[in-house]
C-alpha cells in the first residue's frame, strides 16, 4: 500500500477520532440510563474502552505496517476531543488533563489489545461469542464502579449490548475504511498561499476555516476580503494602525512587513452566546497596482478552556505565517485561501 501524506495521515487520524467520539457517545447514551442516574459512571475507562478497539483493528487492517504517526495523531485528537465534549472546570488545565489522559490510555491500552486478540482468535466460533459476552460484562461492571444490580436480567443484557456494540462497529468500519476517500486533502484555491503550521487542517465545510484536532479550543478562519480599488496610495501603515486602534480592540500593535506590506493585530474578547471568548485578529494589507489587497485571519479562543500562554504560542504560530503570506493576483471577495500543508 502506498505511502499515505503526512496531511493524509492527519486528516485520517481525524477521521479516526471522530469515530471514537461518536461511538463513545453512542455507548454513553444507551448505557447510563439502563444502569441508573445514581451510579457513577467512568466515563474516562469507557472512552479508553472506545479507542482501543478503534486502534486496534486500525492497526490489525494496515497488514504489520507499523501505524507510525496515525496512531500518535488519532491519540491526541481523541483525547483532546473527549476532553473538550465534556468540559474541564475553570481551575484545570487542558494540556495537564490531556498528559494525564494520553498516560493512562497508554497503560490500558495492552490489556485491551490482549482481550481483542483472544477474543478475535476464537471469534467464528461459540467460545469467541462467548469471550466477547463475558469481557462486555466485566467492562459494565467496571465502567459502573462495580455497582450495576446483574439481577435485572434485562438490563444487564442492554448494558452488555451497548458495550459489544463498540467492538462490532470498529470490526465493521474500520477494516472498510476508505483510506485514499478520508485522506484527501481540502485545498481550496484563491488568490492567497498560506503556509498553515503543522498539524492545523482545512476543514470539508466553509471554505477558509482550519483547525487543529489536538486543539479544539481553537479555530481559524480566513477571509480575503475585496481590495480597495480607489485607494489613495498612502503607506499601509496608516491604515493598520486604524484597524488596531478601534474602540472595541485591545492590545492594538501594526508590524511593517515591508514597504508595500503591512499587519494590523488586536484583539477581542466579547462573549458569544455567552461563551467567554480571547479571539486573535490580524490584517494583512499590501499596496500593489494602485489598490489596497486585504485578508484578515482569526483565531477563534475558547477562553475558559485555553492555557493563556498555549494561546499566545498558537497566536505567535500563526502571526509569522500570516506574516508570510501572499497574495497571488486580483481576487473577488469571500474566496477561500490556498493553504499548504
């Protein structure tokens, strides 16, 4: 098989990731209320649960390749997408819940892959339904902290269900993953190149938006905005410091790129929907054919899940490529930037 791109191999490990969360939350949902609302439910175990057996018939389907950086990639965004769908306190760090997760995943994960391999090995047969049946029982009673009542025989039988249930969509899907359809690459064509920072991808809906899955506190989104065809010719300069120094920015800066260039930085912080936000701006202009091209670029924070200092990292990421960004020609308003992964 040949050799998938690195933004091949994310895109993929996304894809993976997502399957993870949709099975978790399936699992989830058909669980806790067979088991009751007044047992403790662990939901971390279940999602360990969940992405091993994505992992393991993930790597059982690459034929003895060695899954490299998909399976790194695929723990990372599931994790951080786990942990984002079901909120951290205000008081706990992201990147510390996330090293703490990815731990212990990682000390599960081969007592998972033991139960699979011998439950595979025996599984055309009675004793592999068997195997199946008894391990899907010892996980309820372990995602349930050992207080699940076995004698309602009917519950018991939905609970085993919904845990067998994950094992048999990872066995279905996963094996039938169209690897070349997932890893395709969204390169939206315009009149910008944008050189996006490893790991950050365009998404398959609205064109100029990118995210990274290890990051989901955090979006980006680009615009090339019209050019300003009667423009008087005056130093873009000026015209970054006016878009820095509005009333409702903060942290206003403009950065000379060069004699024709210029950026426009700031910020804002007005909630959405009552969600705290930290959002990133940034500008980028430059004179060229008596007309003032323009693009400007945010990075979306989720500010009661982001680290202070991982934004201002993600900012200082992102405000060199932006800084390095390029405009190809005339171009019409709304297109998408080309992005180079």
């Amino acid at each position: 098989m040949e050799a998938m791109t690195r933004d091949g191999e994310l895109r993929t490990a996304a894809h993976l990731s997502e399957l993870a969360l949709k099975w978790w939350r399936e699992c989830h949902d058909e669980f806790v209320p067979t088991v009751g609302d007044n047992v403790t439910i662990d939901r971390a175990l279940m999602f360990h649960y969940t992405m091993s057996a994505v992992a393991y018939w993930w790597r059982l389907g690459r034929c003895g390749e060695s899954p490299g950086r998909v399976q790194e990639a695929f723990e990372r965004y599931a994790i951080a997408r786990f942990i984002h769908r079901c909120g951290l306190s205000p008081k706990v760090r992201a990147t510390e819940v996330r090293a703490w997760f990815l731990t212990r995943y990682r000390a599960i994960f081969p007592f998972f892959e033991e139960r699979f391999d011998k439950t595979l090995a025996k599984w055309q047969t009675d004793d592999g339904q068997r195997l199946l049946h008894l391990w899907a029982l010892q996980l309820v009673m372990e995602f349930s902290s050992r207080r699940f009542d076995l004698h309602d025989k009917e519950r018991a039988r939905r609970a085993v269900l919904a845990v067998e249930n994950v094992w048999s969509k990872a066995l279905l899907q996963i094996l039938r993953l169209d690897v070349d359809a997932v890893a395709v690459s969204v390169d939206p064509m315009s009149n910008l190149a944008v050189d996006a920072p490893e790991g950050w991808l365009a998404t398959a809906g609205p064109p100029g938006e990118f995210y990274d899955p290890a990051l989901p506190e955090y979006h980006v989104w680009i615009t090339v905005v019209d050019p300003l065809v009667d423009y008087d010719g005056s130093d873009p300069m000026v015209v970054a410091r006016d878009l820095a120094h509005q009333p409702d920015r903060t942290a206003g800066s403009s950065v000379r790129l060069g004699p024709d260039r210029a950026l426009a930085v700031y910020r804002t912080s007005a909630d959405e929907s009552g969600v705290p936000k930290d959002d990133r701006h940034w500008w980028l202009l430059e004179r060229r054919d008596n007309c003032l091209q323009r693009a400007v670029f945010t990075l979306s924070v989720l500010a009661a899940e982001a680290d202070p200092r991982a934004t201002d990292e993600v900012a200082a990421l992102w405000q060199a490529r932006i800084s390095a960004a390029q405009f190809r020609s005339q171009h019409l308003e709304g297109q998408a930037p080309q992005v180079l992964l």
